[in-house]
C-alpha cells in the first residue's frame, strides 16, 4: 500500500528553519484524502497554517512546532478551509494572515484521533481512507541522519511526552527479509532519508510513538 505510487501525495518539500512540520503534516493528509474522494491533487498551504490559526504564537503552533495537528485540522475545520499553495506560497516564517476566501484549496468536515498506540488502526485507516497525519520521536541521531532500510533504535520512545515531530503515512509494506514497515513522508527536503521518505519499523511496539498521536482530517 502506497498512496505515493497511487498519485496521491505530492512532492516532498523542506520546511527550512521554521519548526512547520506540523503544518506540512496537516496539509498532506488532507491532499491525500481529497485525492481519494475525488481523484484530484491540489497541493494546499503550509504557510496559511502558519500565519492565521488565532494561537500561532503558543509552543506547537506557527514555526514553534511540535508533533501535534489537531489544532491544525481545527483551524481548517472551522476556518473553514486551507488556501492552495500556489496562492499562498510557503515562506519559512510567520508572517500576517493573508488567507483568501477565493482561493480554497480543501475544507474539512472534522477530524478523528486514532487510538492511542493502535497500529492496526492505523493500518485500516491508511488502506481505506488515505495518507495519516502522525507525531513520532525523532531526537535520536539515528532518526536525523537516516538514509536507507527499515528504520528501529530501541532508544526511541513511543509515549506522547517524547513525541516531538509531525510526519505523514503514506504507506506500508514489507522488505524482502519479512521485516515490516511504515513509509512516511517527511518535510526534510529530498535530500533527507531516500528521496524525502522513511521506513520506519512496523508492529513493534508502536515503534518511535508512531501510532501515539495519529490524526487524520474527515473530508
């Protein structure tokens, strides 16, 4: 299963200095999932859920991110609705809000929090609905420098006080060897991981809190 071969995932892209991987998250799910339903991509805006969520300035929101983005779907939810990206282009950093009404690139009707630690879940969401927002660990060295395989390191936590950075599951499969994984999109730019993307280990205990935090819009 990748929503990625399926044409539902748009380019991987580098969110610089500003901590917006919560935002880049949010967006991807909903691009897949409309994609889904309507057999369409538009790349939505990172840079209007930057700008205008009424709390940007609080620890996880604007360039202060975290691995967090229900607030972001609530935004959007009760906006209502993300403006295209190619109206509202991706700066790396906070600035007004210049949201525009005639510019909508999706809304959503709501949003649903996977259970807590619950890959199977997360595994039926992604097969039948589409790409999933997630919050993972990654302050490990092994998780930054990432460049090919199946990605495990047993000193990577899977609780919600470590879960530090938003990412998007595309995607899982199985390598040659049996091992299992969970592809997922990162905003690290194309030069990270292979090609944007990881794999990182499946059915082990819920490995780096993958399925801790997963949320994914309804739309």
């Amino acid at each position: 299963m990748n929503w990625s071969e399926m044409g539902g995932v748009s380019p991987v892209r580098y969110q610089g200095m500003c901590a917006s991987c919560h935002a880049f998250s949010a967006v991807g799910a909903i691009e897949g999932q409309n994609f889904r339903k309507t057999g369409n991509l538009i790349e939505l805006s990172p840079q209007n859920l930057l700008d205008c969520p009424p709390d940007k300035n609080y620890q996880g929101f604007g360039c202060n991110g975290g691995g967090y983005v229900d607030e972001d779907f609530k935004y959007i939810w009760e906006n209502p609705g993300i403006d295209a990206e190619r109206a509202y282009i991706y700066e790396g950093v906070e600035g007004s809000c210049r949201f525009d009404p005639k510019a909508i690139g999706a809304n959503i009707t709501g949003y649903v929090e996977i259970p807590d630690g619950d890959e199977d879940a997360l595994e039926t969401i992604i097969a039948t609905l589409g790409p999933v927002s997630v919050g993972v660990d990654a302050s490990q060295m092994t998780f930054q420098f990432y460049s090919q395989g199946v990605y495990y390191d047993d000193n990577c936590r899977n609780n919600r006080e470590n879960i530090n950075h938003a990412m998007l599951v595309v995607g899982y499969g199985a390598e040659a060897d049996g091992q299992q994984y969970w592809l997922v999109k990162n905003s690290y730019g194309t030069q990270w991981g292979v090609g944007g993307y990881m794999k990182i280990a499946k059915g082990r205990g819920n490995h780096c809190g993958i399925a801790t935090s997963a949320v994914y819009p309804l739309v």
